[in-house]
C-alpha cells in the first residue's frame, strides 16, 4: 500500500452508526475512514456528533498552522454542522463534504452547497441531476469499498459454501421478494436488522458476501408491487412518507463486485457506466424472474461474472478512489 504524503485532514463524521453507540461502529469510521487513513496515515477523525464534537473540531483547527491549508471532509447523517460553524470552518480549512445517497438527499444537498468548497455524488449520471451552478464543485465519487479489508475476506470461487445470499435489512418489500425465490424452492441466506439471523459486523459482513456464489441485490426504494402492498397494506404509508422515491447506485453495488460474489440487482440509471451489464452483473427484470434467473446460471458463468466484475470495480476503492481527491 502506497502511503502518501499530505496536507492535514480531518475526517469529521459520526463514530458510531446514526449516533448511537449501541448500534456499533458506523460505516463511517469503520470503512471510510479506515480507508482514507491506510493512505493518508497522519488524517484525523472527530466524532462531530460526539458532545463537544463540533467545539473540538474548529479547536484542533485553529491549532493547525494556516500553511499547509487543513481540508476537513465531512460526512453528514444529519446536518450537524450549520452555517456559523461552516463559515468559521471554511475560513482556515478545505471543506468537502461526502454525501451517503445524495440522489435520496437533495435538500441536504441544496442547504449545505454554499457552505462548502465541493461536494461528493454517488450519481453516475449526475450530470443530469446537477444543474451548472453546482457542477462545478462536484467530485465523482460512486461509493466504494476498503480494499485492504475486502482482500482478506475473499475466497477462492470453488470453496465458496453459500450458495445464495442477500445482506441488508428487511422490509415488507424484500421479505415479499425472498419469499417468491422459496416458493421456487431455493433457498436464500439472509442477514441484517429484521432477518432472524439477525444483523452483521462489519468482518461478518466481509465474511458471508465473501463465502457467496450468487449475492442478491435487492431495492430499498418505494415499491407498488400490489401483491405485497395487499398482504403489508400499511406499507402504502410508508411508501408515500418515504422520500426514497427512485432507484440510486448504492455502496452494495460495489462491495458485492469487489467480494467476488455473482451479483443479481435491480436496475439504477447510470448502472451502465460502472458495469459490463451481463457481463460483470446481471439484473432481474422483475421479482418474479429471480428464480429463473438462478435456476439457469452455471457455476462457471457465475464464476465469470464475479471475476469480471472484481477487476472491473478495483479501480474503485476507496483507497483509489482518496488518492485521485486527495493526492
């Protein structure tokens, strides 16, 4: 691993997964931290949600000589940063701020962007979404995963003993999609908040997509399938207070390719411009042709599929990924 030498940076984020210790370590510090770190080893983190975060942030950077000019990236869950703290902020540091799902986001988006220096988009096609007055402080930056992490839990396609698995939490909508497949009679391993399995650590995560053949990749937006909403009709309420209204790219796309599992996902715009459709991912029309689907495929056209798609997204780590932004 390349270390780099650099101008000091701070990564101000939640410690613990929404804020609350109980929960774990968040992804935040877990994956993109840890990665930023493994590449530049002298980066800070402060947990901005800690009591006194957001204090012992603008303190350590007060602290900092003005030259070499500090840059802080900032990762809001809630937008505990405001604008007096931003301003102050700006004045002695770089501020950047990586959005998790900017395209569900939008109002976070608009109430921070003259309050920092750039912002990340997971979108692959954000051109389309960005109009020219925020173009221009956008970085490209489609989610990711540790590499070093990721290299230690990936195994060998042959000893790999989980035939199907889907990770991520359950809600009516995947419970009513994994249910279709074992009617089919074949069997899915689940894991994560609502699955009796129950959730994952982040090294059990690593484990289980890294034992996987095939990993599914199921949508967590709205959904008006009238088979589930007539079984689960209280999710037409939630579908209409949700603001997840559309598919979006997501960091599962990546981890699942870069874990050297078979991936089968829903569609998002701008899939395309990431993967070889077919060739390194399959995407499932509908619910209803998942069990064809995996009835159909080979081992060793899985096997393709999962070794094209590793070599496709290695360029996306987020060690890469830090050194192109940083660097």
């Amino acid at each position: 691993m390349k270390i780099m030498k650099h101008d000091p940076i701070i990564c101000a984020a939640a410690k613990f997964a929404y804020n609350k210790e109980s929960n774990g370590i968040s992804y935040e510090y877990q994956t993109i931290y840890k990665s930023l770190n493994s590449v530049f080893p002298d980066t800070k983190f402060i947990d901005v949600y800690h009591n006194s975060g957001v204090d012992k942030l603008i303190s350590y950077l007060v602290s900092l000589p003005k030259d070499p000019r500090p840059r802080v990236l900032y990762i809001p869950f809630l937008g505990v940063l405001g604008p007096s703290e931003l301003n102050k902020i700006r004045s002695i540091a770089e501020v950047g701020i990586f959005y998790l799902d900017d395209t569900w986001r939008q109002d976070l988006v608009s109430a921070y962007f003259n309050y920092c220096d750039w912002f990340t988009t997971s979108d692959p096609k954000f051109k389309w979404r960005y109009d020219q007055r925020l173009f221009k402080n956008i970085r490209f930056f489609p989610f990711g995963y540790d590499a070093n992490q990721t290299n230690l839990a990936i195994r060998d396609f042959s000893e790999r003993d989980i035939e199907i698995s889907f990770v991520g939490a359950r809600n009516d909508y995947r419970h009513f999609v994994i249910e279709q497949i074992k009617k089919a009679g074949i069997d899915v391993t689940c894991y994560g908040a609502g699955w009796p399995n129950g959730p994952l650590s982040p090294d059990g995560f690593l484990n289980i997509i890294g034992r996987s053949k095939l990993s599914l990749n199921l949508s967590n937006s709205v959904q008006w399938d009238l088979r589930h909403l007539l079984k689960k009709p209280l999710s037409i309420a939630r579908n209409l207070k949700s603001g997840k209204k559309f598919e979006q790219f997501k960091a599962r796309h990546m981890e699942i390719a870069a874990l050297g599992a078979c991936q089968l996902s829903f569609y998002s715009v701008g899939l395309e411009h990431i993967f070889n459709i077919e060739k390194d991912i399959i995407l499932y029309p509908t619910p209803d042709e998942l069990p064809y689907i995996i009835n159909s495929l080979k081992d060793d056209e899985a096997e393709k599929i999962a070794e094209n798609a590793r070599k496709t997204v290695a360029k996306y780590s987020y060690q890469n990924q830090f050194r192109t932004i940083f660097g």
